[in-house]
C-alpha cells in the first residue's frame, strides 16, 4: 500500500478509467483529474462545499456533486464548469453513470436518473427510508450502501427492485461500494469503520479484508482494473492495493442495456432486513417482463 497527497483535504470520491486516468474530488472543494503518469487534465473549481461524488464521463468530461446537492459538470482542459444543476435538496451522496444515464442518491432519500449531457431529469425513485450514501452499477445490478452499514443489491428493472441485502460485519455508515471489472457478484466496500473489504455478495462472510492505513478510513474506493483498487482517506492520500484475486465469476449475460422498473415505481417502502444468515444467497430472478411506461 503506498499513499499519495493530492489535496488540501479529507478525500471523498474517486473515479478510474482506462486504468490511467484518475478522478478524485473532496472537502477541498477540488476536482482534480490526472494520468497515472502525474499530467494534470483538469483542476476544477467553482464548488462552494465539499464535493460528495465524482464521475467520469465519456469525450473527456466528468460530472461532481457536494454537500448542498449542486452538480457541476467539466470537460478536461477547461477549469471552469461548463454546466450546473441542482439534483437534490439535500447532500449528493454518490453518483454512477450507466451509458448516457446518471444516478444520484442523496440524503433525502431517493435515488434519481438523470440524462448525462444536459443534466435534465429523468425519473425519481419513491423514498426508499434509508439514507443512501454510495452506490455502484454493473448492468442492471444496483450495488447501494447505507447509513446503517447493510449493502442492498438491487435490480431496477424490476417491480420488486431489492433482490438481497446483507450487513455483512460493517459497524458504520458506508462510505463506498465498487463492483470489481467484469464480474457480477465481486464487490468491494469501504465504511467509517476503518473497514476496506472484498465481497462475494452471495455469501455472508467477506473474500478478503483490506488493510487501511491506521488511524485513517477510507471515503472513497474505485477499481483501477480486476486486480488492483485505489481508496482515499481522511489524511488527504490516495492508496493503491494490489490484490491477489480470488478466483473471478463468469457471467452469461451480456444485457448493458437500461430497463426502467420497478426501482423508480416503488409505492411502499422498503421492507424490513432479516438478519445476514437470512440473506446468505442473492435469489435470482429471470423475469422479462418488462414496466409499463
């Protein structure tokens, strides 16, 4: 594990592309995006707060959202932002970019998908009760983390979009969640708790626990390819972790496409979790019905 300082404050989120361009924004008010060789693309500035949620977007861009719930979106080599928009009331806890689609969560409650380019408003979830403070997409499967440290898979195509959730030893809020390059069921999540930790998510027990450097927590967790994550910290430096993988999962499905359902159509909230021994298997559910629009 080695560190790098690269802001004048805590860091918050971090984005990975290419496995050599890397995003990373925080309570500096900075969004700042270089190669892995050190060359600065972009220096952003114009929030007034914290910056919660960093992504990088297609032909050079990236989008940031912070504490009072702005989004700012950039093109690399221009430190202005070139658009703004308010998503939510409160703070933008995490945002994830499917295609030309953009999810946000936020502490009011909801998640909401948002057209990528013009920042316009597409769908709004229903409350879901919980405060959502990261998530991660791979197809269709919505990885999301709480306040009350339990990881919720969910399948927005579906009517009854939570499809498994598991606390899985997280004995604080969850800072980041992260599914690891072309595997379906590898997760990795980070927590207030100091914890950085690689999941199976259809078991209860973790693959591997992380070793972060100590008195830090990681806030922010990305994969910079199938063997190696990056996670930044309280103390303002950016840690890489190579790992010896568990053997990777395979999957058949190749749909990449985004199906609205019953994730933005919930009329009640969410159920109440049984216990992690309740939720050791990930129940799978092949239904092809489609919502009505």
């Amino acid at each position: 594990v080695d560190g790098v300082a690269i802001h004048n404050g805590p860091v918050k989120s971090l984005d990975c592309q290419y496995s050599n361009i890397i995003a990373s924004a925080g309570a500096d008010a900075r969004v700042i995006v270089r190669e892995t060789n050190n060359k600065i693309l972009l220096q952003g500035i114009g929030h007034s707060t914290t910056i919660e949620a960093l992504q990088l977007g297609p032909q050079n861009t990236c989008v940031s959202a912070d504490f009072v719930g702005m989004a700012f979106l950039w093109r690399f080599g221009n430190n202005d932002p070139i658009l703004t928009a308010k998503l939510h009331s409160q703070c933008v806890s995490d945002l994830r970019l499917d295609h030309s689609q953009l999810f946000s969560t936020s502490w009011d409650h909801t998640v909401k998908l948002w057209d990528y380019e013009r920042l316009d408003l597409i769908h709004t979830s229903s409350s879901t009760g919980i405060v959502m403070t990261c998530l991660d997409i791979n197809n269709h499967i919505l990885a999301a983390g709480g306040h009350d440290g339990i990881i919720r898979i969910y399948d927005y195509r579906l009517k009854s979009a939570l499809i498994s959730s598991f606390k899985g030893g997280h004995a604080s809020c969850l800072s980041a969640v992260a599914w690891r390059p072309s595997d379906p069921y590898t997760l990795l999540a980070a927590s207030h708790d100091s914890a950085l930790r690689l999941w199976d998510t259809r078991a209860t027990k973790p693959l591997a626990n992380l070793e972060f450097p100590q008195p830090d927590s990681p806030l922010a967790a990305v994969w910079a390819g199938p063997h190696k994550a990056l996670a930044g910290g309280k103390n303002s430096k950016l840690y890489s972790f190579h790992l010896s993988s568990p053997k990777m999962s395979s999957s058949n499905d190749t749909n990449r496409g985004t199906t609205l359902g019953g994730f933005f159509h919930q009329q009640e909230q969410e159920e109440q979790l049984g216990s992690a021994d309740d939720n050791d298997d990930i129940k799978n559910n092949n239904s092809k019905k489609r919502p009505k629009k």
